[in-house]
C-alpha cells in the first residue's frame, strides 16, 4: 500500500467515525453494529470510485500523450500545421 492509498484509507476511517458520533450527538445512542459497517462500506465505495475515475483520467491523458509522440516523432508541432489552411480548399 502506498502513501497516498495509505491516507485514503485512514481519511475514510476517520470519515466513518465522524459519521458515527454525529449520529452519538444527535440521538445520544451510537449506532448499531450494522449500521457503523453499512457506513463504512458506502464511504469505502464513495473512495474507491473517485480514486478510480482520477486513476482513468491519468491513465487518458498518457494514452493521448503516447499517440502523439508517435505521429510526431518527437516533433513541437505535427507536419500538418505547417501547411497553409487555403491550399486545402479546392477552387
């Protein structure tokens, strides 16, 4: 598990425990053992799916970073930038 996992984690522990004393507070009975799991597993999957679609984003941008160093070779700018827009129009 690395840091930044490693902080999600404890981040939706202590989210979780938030959750259970607001609940405390506002009936003054703590929550059923079911619903302190029923809570964990909801922020558990809240987590996973942000860490996930971050996860997709990256893995987009690198995708689109590869292809275009491919069809540039390496290039700034790609070869058709080069070419005057008119001389694409057929008069």
């Amino acid at each position: 598990m690395n840091e930044d996992n490693y902080k999600s984690t404890k981040e939706m522990m202590n989210s979780a425990s938030k959750n259970r004393l607001v609940h405390e507070e506002k009936g003054g009975v703590e929550l059923p053992l079911l619903d302190e799991v029923r809570n964990l597993i909801i922020t558990a999957r809240r987590t996973a799916a942000q860490n996930i679609n971050i996860l997709q984003v990256i893995t987009n941008f690198e995708i689109g970073r590869l292809i275009i160093e491919n069809e540039q070779s390496g290039k700034i700018n790609a070869e058709y930038g080069k070419i005057p827009i008119f001389s694409f129009q057929k008069v």
